[in-house]
C-alpha cells in the first residue's frame, strides 16, 4: 500500500470509529477537560470502553 493509500484508509477508520463511538469518545474529551485524572488514564479507560463495546456488536 502506498502512503496516501494508508493515509486515506486512515482517514476512514477514524471516520467509522468517531461515528460508531461518538458518545464515548465526547465523554473521555469532556472527561480530559473537566476530570483530575491524567488524560493517560483517562485514554486507558476509554479504550477499554471502546474494547467492551467492540465485543457487544
């Protein structure tokens, strides 16, 4: 595959992820901004959520 091929398929994944998981991925960004954990922690649990959800389709 060639660099814009990844960079494009990239852009895809990210699409379909932000449009599956929207409400997760809003709340670990409001959780960044308003929360006294690290954003590594926070990354970490959102993760996990997305790995959990992933499971359930």
């Amino acid at each position: 595959m060639t660099r814009p091929e990844l960079e494009i398929n990239q852009q895809a994944m990210w699409s379909i992820l932000v449009f599956e998981q929207r409400t997760t991925l809003t709340l670990a960004v409001e959780m960044m901004l308003r929360c006294q954990l690290s954003p590594q922690q926070i990354l970490a649990k959102t993760a996990v959520a997305l790995e959990g959800s992933h499971h359930d389709s």
